[in-house]
C-alpha cells in the first residue's frame, strides 16, 4: 500500500520557468501574478472607458465594485481625504483580492498572497503611507504625539512610550503582512490535504474507502466555498485596517 503523502511548503517555492538565470526569472507564481494584475487593468479599463449616465449590467458591475474602497475612504476619512487615499485603497482592496481568489481558480490554484512577498510589500506601502500622512498633517507633532500621549503623567512614559512604539511602528506592518499571508497559506494547504486526501482513497485504495473519499471531497467543495469568503474579507479588512491607520495619522490630536 502507497503511503499518504500530504501537501508541502515546497508548493509556494515552485521552479523558475521563465528567464531561468537572470535577475528576472519567474517561476509559476510570478506568472500568475502578472497575469492577475494584466487581467484587472484590462477589466476596469473595458468597464470605464465609456462610461454612460444609464450604465450598462458590466459598467454597473464595476461602479458597484469601485464603491467599496470608496465607502471605506469616505467613512473613516472623510470626503477630501478619502478622495485624497482612494487610488492607494482601491488598488490595495483589488490587488488582495485578485491574487486571493488564484487560490480557487484552476489552472492557478495557488493565492499570490500565501507568499509573504506581495502582502509584506503591500504592508509597507501601507505602513509608509501611514507615516507620511502623518509627518505632512503634523510636521514636528507626529512622533512626539506618537510616542508621548498627551494627558499621560510624565513617570508613566517609561512605559508607555516602549508600548506606543511597538505597536504603532512595529506591530502594524507585521500583523498586516501576516494576517494575511497565514490566511491564505493555511487555506492553500488544508484545501490540497482534502482533494489530496479524496484522490488517495478514491484512486489509490479504492472499494470500501471511496465512500470516505467521496466525503472528504464533499469538505473540499465546502471549504472551497469558505475561501471565496475568506479571500473577500481579507482583501477588505487590508483595505480598512490601512483607512484605519491613515485615520489616526490625520487625527487632530496629533
């Protein structure tokens, strides 16, 4: 009897295919990448090159799409500021959902984010962002304010400030990059367990066990269903949590 063989990191580092030996070699994942965000700029530019006072079903598809980063913007921004940051929260809310949802989409089926390359870039572009907001709303007060809470009793900051540091200028690209790496690695893998699984009872042992394999596929449909919702949320919880911070860097306690 052939041994399980269970999913392996070894998935995320697949072999270059392309420019093999050159500083822009591309394995499987880079080509998805590049395909995903082709597919987005061709997408939005068919949807908005000719826009119409009564839309059509794909231009209103797309207006209805644009409407969340821009809700997100609005709400905790306000109208000039989150018109200000909506090009940063719309690319940021679609870039994370497009490379999500290659994790459930044959022949990819693998997300882009589930490498910690494209979620720590997106974390720094949010976390720099964060800081020049910042620095340009309160030149001189920022930091100060940041590490030093106003209303705090002075003996108190030798706490305090170590805190605000950590977790305001350490803590929140690290928990984006990872919040949403983990997510979809953990996704990938238990979603290659069940159909690995249902293969090997199935094809492999076979009779009585294909009942069972037959179940565990039942589970990789269901949890299939769950990585669709799992890929939206976090592409919107990205989304917020750097409105959020751009929130608190313009707050006029600063």
């Amino acid at each position: 009897m052939e041994p399980f063989v269970g999913p392996s990191v070894e998935e995320f580092f697949p072999e270059p295919i392309l420019f093999i030996g050159t500083p822009f070699e591309m394995n499987r994942i880079m080509i998805i990448r590049v395909v995903v965000a082709l597919i987005v700029v061709l997408v939005f530019w068919l949807g908005t090159r000719r826009m119409k006072i009564v839309p059509t079903r794909f231009q209103g598809a797309i207006e209805y799409l644009l409407a969340v980063p821009r809700n997100i913007g609005t709400d905790l921004l306000g109208e000039k500021d989150g018109a200000r940051f909506l090009p940063l929260l719309t690319t940021i809310f679609f870039v994370v959902i497009s490379a999500n949802f290659t994790g459930i989409i044959p022949p990819a089926n693998i997300a882009s984010t589930s490498l910690i390359g494209l979620p720590i870039v997106l974390a720094v572009i949010s976390y720099v962002t964060f800081i020049y907001a910042g620095i340009k709303k309160h030149p001189g007060a920022f930091f100060k304010n940041s590490l030093f809470p106003p209303g705090v009793p002075w003996p108190l900051y030798i706490i305090v400030t170590p805190i605000e540091f950590v977790s305001t200028f350490v803590l929140r690209p690290v928990t984006l990059t990872l919040r949403l790496l983990m997510n979809m690695l953990v996704g990938h893998l238990l979603l290659v367990l069940f159909f690995l699984a249902t293969n090997y009872f199935v094809v492999t042992l076979g009779g009585g066990w294909s009942a069972l394999g037959v179940g565990i596929l039942g589970f990789a449909f269901a949890w299939s269903g769950f990585e669709i919702l799992v890929a939206v949320l976090q592409a919107y919880v990205f989304t917020l949590l750097t409105a959020v911070y751009l929130q608190l860097a313009l707050a006029d306690e600063h």
